[in-house]
C-alpha cells in the first residue's frame, strides 16, 4: 500500500493475465504448464491451488520481460507475500512500474 497499490490489485492484474493472455494487446503473456504444482509454504494440508502448475512470463513492446509463478497470485492474495531471496521472487515495486499499476 505504501506504493499506492495493494496486494490485492497486483494479484488481479496478474491473475486477468493468466485468465485472458491476450487481454492486453502490449504485452506477450507466454505459460508454461506442468504435470506438478507448486505447494503452498503456508498450509499444513496442502491443496492443489489455481495456477499452482504454471510459470508465466510476460513481455512488453519495448522487450522488458518480467516472470511469476502462477501459485505467487494466491500467496500474494492471502499472505502478502511475493517471495523471498529466491529466484522466482516478484518484486512488488517492479511489477507495479511494469504493469503501470496506479
């Protein structure tokens, strides 16, 4: 929130990319599914989530490409939380500017 947007709206900006691809007409949304999902760290009896199978990269016209985990829009959603020092981590700032989220 400090940024003026809040978790909520970054999970939904991400979430429309993976339910409508070609939605925005400036951006190239690439997923990649897989037989296996991701777990959710936050839940003793793990169930299977939306998108907890996929990796999803998006690229803008000027080439700039950012990527997520599909299982992120849930952690983002419930947990405010975008990941840690890990290489799938999504900075919350840089998917803000990416997306010109306001």
């Amino acid at each position: 929130q400090r940024l003026g947007v809040t978790h909520q709206e970054i999970a939904d900006k991400l979430e429309a990319l993976i339910q409508n691809p070609r939605g925005d007409s400036s951006l190239k949304v690439e997923i990649t599914s897989y037989r296996g999902m991701q777990e959710d760290p936050f839940q003793e009896r793990w169930t299977p989530s939306n998108h907890s199978s996929l990796d999803v990269t998006v690229t803008n016209q000027q080439g700039n490409s950012i990527g997520f985990p599909g299982l992120i829009i849930k952690l983002i959603r419930e947990y405010q939380f975008f990941e840690g020092n890990v290489p799938y981590r999504l900075d919350p700032e840089r998917a803000i500017s990416f997306f010109g989220l306001k």
